[in-house]
C-alpha cells in the first residue's frame, strides 16, 4: 500500500461517491441512495479486488477526466459503453488499469449507457454518514459530489499485484427497453383503458431523468377520481402519475414518501438496466405478478453471484 | 379484534404495502404504528424494513429469502395478535423565531387567514402538535396539529429554495426542514433546532407518536 493523488480535471453533473446505499432508514425521511446500476458498481470494485460494496465514484453522461498527480494505482470501468482513454489512447471500456504518476484517464459517453463506475483500489476520501458513503444530492448529507480542481489523496492505494485486463460484459449489462413491472399499488386509479396503454405503449425518456427518477413521454395516463391521497412510502421502482399524466419511475435519490398515485412497480431485477437507458431511448412496459418478480429476483442474484465471482480480482483479495 | 383487515398490496418484489384506511384518523394511525411496534419485536423472515406513514405501513422483504405471500400470512398473524405497548410519548419543545426574513410567507398567511400576522404567530404558539411520520427527505417530521384558523392549502407553484430549519405550514400539517429544498408550504418562522444529528447515538430528534411545542425564541 503507497500514497496516491488523484486530481479530477473535469467531472459532468450527476458524478458523485456512491457505495452500496445506506438501506433501513426510510422511516427517517432518508432514502437508500447508492449506484443507478447497483451490478456495474460492484463489478468495478470486485475487479480491483475492493469490497463489493466499497465507494467508487458514479458518473453520467457528462463524463470525468482524472490525472494521477502522485503515486501509481489500479482501478477499474463498468458500466455503459463509454469511451474510456489513457492520455488519449482508447482502452476497452470495462477493464481493470494501473495508473501512474500523471496519467490522464477519461471517461466520455459512448454507445450506450448512462451510468459509469470508477472504481479505485484504496479508500475513496468521502463523508460517511448513517454508516454510508453514498451521496444524496438533495440534502449533501454523506458521500461527496464531484467538482473540476478536487483532489482525492489515496493513503491505502494498491497498484499489484492486481492484473490490468478487460472484463466480460454481464447479462444484463445492456440498457433495458422491455421492461417488467408489477402493477399497483395504486392501479385502481388507472380506468382498464389507461392501464392497457400503460403496457402497450412506447415511451421514450425525456431529458428530466436524474438519480431522483426519470420522467417520461409517451401515452398521458389520466387518474381517475380525485387526486385526494394521503402520502404513503415509495420504493426504488415505484412509477408515479402526477396531474401532468406522465409517468416518473423513481430511482436512488427518490423521496421516501409520496401522495401521487403509482401505477406499477419496476421489477428489482430490471432496475438496472432501466437505469441504463438514456433520454430519447424508448421502452415499453410489461406486467408480471410478483411472484414472477421475485423468481426473477431470485435468477438475477445467481447470474450476479457467478458472474462477479468470475470477474473478481483475487490476486489482491485480503 | 373487530377492526376490519387491512387492504395488502404488492410494491413489485421490494415488499407490502398496508392499507388501514384512506383517511387520516386516531385508529387507523393506531394500527399502522402497532403493527409497525410488532414487527420490530417480532419481525418476519426476510424482513428488511418497514416505512410507516399516515394510514399505511410498507414492510419490506429480501426476495431472496422470502416471498409476498409468506410476508402477508405473517403480517395477518401479527395484526390479529394484541401489539406490543406503546413507549410513553416525549414532549419536544422547540424554539423558533417569528418576523422579517425569518417568516418570508408570515404577511400572506395572516391576509388569507384574515388575521394579523402576530395572530399567526399566537395560532402557531398555541397548537401542541404530534409527530405522525418522517417522510419526503432526511429528518423531514410530518407535525399534525396546526389550528384551524392558519390552515391553507398549499401553493400551486413551490417557491425555489427555503432554507434548512424553516417553520412551515400547509394544511393541518407543520414541519421543521432540515435541508434547503423548493417548497409549496408556508415558511411563518425559523428555527435552529437540530431535528438530525448525525453524530448521536440517536440522530434524529422526534420519535413518531412524540409531541411538539413550539416556544417564542429571542431575536
């Protein structure tokens, strides 16, 4: 273990510290948090030999530029298909690389994709709080946004013996357009006419899609009745209905409670891939019962269990 | 017990909501907070967390480990079971500061309640609230228990950023912010109460059936 600097050069909006999220405090008003893609993030740590959970820095399509201004050390790209350089020479965009001493990687939007994990081998300096490092935008409490000029002072940075290699894409790496939901809790406030365009229409994500949620175009779902509902818990997944008739599927930064009615629920296995899409991309939504939804769970944890065990570094595993 | 059984929907794999009711009133509260109390005495397999709110309690589940259907025979179980007490509630008292750029919203409030704004004030000052539910953002206590005569609605467009600490009120409701946040509700006063403390052993001030009064603080 050595000393390394990292200076960020650059960073889009949205780029932040997250680890695996900070769960069980709802009942305070404070969501989750964590990654947008929980499987990217955890693929760059376990490649680097880092707790799955550890923090690694999100970015979005605005992309980051790090120089390493002392010291050497490993780390690792997931998620996306960014275009990923070292001192402008294209490497694959998921992989495992050791950085030395001014160095300049680069991470831009690529094909697909809207969430890219930068993950270091050494502790990311961010603020823990409630026991976790994951930043919450709205109330900056935990975590740590990233801004041009920062610097990031490694004191436990590994460069070996992790391996640099490229690393396979996982099943479900690629943003999801068929999207699985179970209806409700609110459904009865949908008419069966509004309900079917909810499953049978396209939508498209506009651009008010951040780590809140993403809004989105398409057929306008009318609710039925009054707008009059006490506000009850939301989750990661719940698809809201404001007046405006647009859906918002909300995601890791969401509010904790909510009076808008919420017609379905977004499958925990399909998040991921969900969070993936980018605005303009199109998706279309399909019902499963929750039995389904907790098989698929359930299928989704095997393919991630084998396939991070796969990928894992563990050379450096302590 | 003669109360009739909850309404119990599935939220996806992540885990049940339970409906008590559609209104806001003494037992329906009763009985989201009891099963709230008899699931941390007692919680069910695969039981992650639950989130209460005003009629409905969300139980979550690890799908992993668990399923929708197992959850709800247990929660059917723990509802027909006696709960477990509750703790003897705490009296909070909180100080705030009225007046100039304290109370941005202080002026409208007293001409659409047809008061004067120290009429406001005494309204605020006299109310002994209760704490329902955190919900929204981090710290954010849903205080039921604002008087009759300053209840408006809220506003159609929210106003961009209120600061963290800010006293205000929308309905029969009042809340203590602790983040600066655009808001609908009507700022009448500040306080510098701290509602989270990330640094204590319990960091955040109310527990829910707590009751709050609000005393004049010197400017």
């Amino acid at each position: 273990m050595s000393r390394a600097v990292l200076t960020i050069e650059h960073a889009g909006p949205l780029t932040t510290v997250q680890d695996a999220g900070r769960p069980g405090y709802a009942r305070f008003g404070v969501t989750t948090a964590g990654p947008m893609d929980r499987l990217a993030h955890a693929t760059a740590n376990v490649a680097i030999g880092n707790p799955e959970g550890a923090s690694a820095i999100e970015t979005a399509l605005g992309g980051i530029t790090v120089v390493v201004s002392e010291g050497s050390i490993a780390i690792a790209v997931a998620g996306g298909a960014p275009v990923v350089t070292i001192d402008g020479t294209r490497v694959e965009a998921w992989s495992v690389q050791i950085l030395s001493r001014n160095d300049r990687l680069a991470i831009r939007p690529g094909r697909w994709g809207s969430w890219t994990y930068l993950a270091i081998a050494g502790t990311l300096p961010a603020k823990r709080w409630l026991g976790s490092t994951a930043t919450h935008a709205q109330s900056g409490f935990g975590g740590r946004n990233m801004a041009a000029a920062d610097t990031l002072v490694i004191d436990d940075a590994r460069s070996r013996p992790v391996a640099p290699r490229n690393l396979p894409l996982p099943v479900g790496a690629r943003p999801r357009q068929d999207v699985r939901v179970v209806l409700g809790p609110q459904d009865r406030f949908f008419s069966s006419a509004v309900q079917q365009s909810f499953l049978s229409g396209v939508y498209t994500v506009t651009d008010a899609y951040d780590r809140m949620g993403m809004r989105l175009g398409g057929p306008k779902l009318a609710i039925s009745g009054s707008l009059d509902m006490l506000s009850e818990a939301i989750v990661r997944g719940s698809v809201q209905v404001p007046g405006h008739g647009d859906p918002i599927v909300l995601l890791a930064d969401h509010q904790t409670t909510g009076g808008y009615p919420k017609i379905a629920t977004v499958i925990a296995a399909d998040q991921d891939g969900l969070a993936q899409l980018r605005p303009r991309d199109h998706l279309t939504f399909r019902a499963v019962s929750p039995e389904q939804a907790v098989a698929a769970a359930r299928i989704r944890h095997r393919q991630t269990r084998a396939y991070l065990q796969a990928v894992s570094d563990k050379g450096s595993r302590q | 017990m003669s109360d009739r059984p909850p309404v119990i929907r599935d939220l996806g794999d992540a885990g049940l909501l339970v409906e008590f009711g559609e209104r806001l009133d003494e037992p329906t509260y009763s009985r989201v907070r009891a099963l709230d109390r008899a699931l941390a005495e007692e919680p069910c397999r695969g039981f992650t967390e639950a989130i209460p709110s005003f009629a409905s309690l969300f139980v979550g589940y690890d799908p992993l480990v668990t399923d929708g259907v197992e959850v709800r025979e247990a929660l059917l179980k723990l509802i027909d079971r006696p709960p477990p007490p509750p703790p003897d509630p705490k009296l909070h008292t909180i100080p705030v500061h009225y007046g100039g750029a304290h109370s941005p919203d202080l002026d409208m409030v007293a001409e659409k309640a047809g008061l004067a704004p120290e009429e406001v004030i005494a309204a605020h000052l006299e109310a002994t609230y209760r704490v329902y539910i955190y919900g929204f953002a981090p710290g954010y206590a849903y205080l039921g228990g604002t008087p009759e005569r300053i209840r408006l609605p809220r506003r159609d467009t929210p106003v961009r950023s209120r600061p963290a600490g800010s006293v205000m009120i929308a309905g029969g409701q009042c809340i203590v912010t602790t983040v600066d946040m655009p808001t609908g509700w009507w700022v009448i006063g500040r306080s510098f109460c701290r509602i989270i403390d990330p640094d204590a052993p319990r960091p955040f001030l109310f527990d829910l059936g707590d009751y709050v009064r609000f005393t004049r603080a010197d400017d």
